[in-house]
C-alpha cells in the first residue's frame, strides 16, 4: 500500500501505472478536483496530466489497486474483487 499522496509517483511509475491499468491519463485524472480546473487541465496533454499529476498526486483518481499481474481503479470498491479474487 503506497500512499501517493505523501509519497507522489515518479513520472516514468506514473506512466508504468496508466499502462498497466491500459487506459489513458485522461482515464486516471480527478477532473472533479478543484485543482484540475484551477490548472486548467481539461484540454491538456497526456505528457502535461502525467505532469501534473506527478506534481499534484491529488489528482490522481485513487484507491488504484496493482498487482503483479494487473492494476485497476478501485471504484466503485467492487472493482478490488477482481485483483483479490486472483
């Protein structure tokens, strides 16, 4: 259990991550945080919400569930299931 927002990750994990999870950054922002308004990220890049969210990790949409298999978001919570029912 990593908590990212007192240990933010890494560009390059935060990538690893997004691809783990096969989805796009756009997928993995919290576009109803403040700050992602504030930053005026709706039209922003990948590369630039990677950013972003490595430099604000409340951005990132959370719990995120990894294992060495697979990552998911956990929500809504049911989604955990699919990493514990491994």
């Amino acid at each position: 259990m990593i908590d990212y927002l007192k240990s933010p990750p890494t560009i390059p994990q935060l990538k690893a991550i997004v691809k783990k999870l096969g989805i796009s950054p756009k997928e993995l922002v919290r576009k109803n945080e403040p700050l992602f308004s504030e930053l005026r990220l709706a039209k922003a890049t990948d590369t630039e919400l990677i950013q972003a969210m490595t430099k604000h990790p409340i951005l990132i949409e959370r719990p995120l569930i990894i294992s060495q298999q697979k990552a998911i978001i956990g929500r809504p919570p049911t989604h955990v299931f699919q990493i514990i029912g491994e």
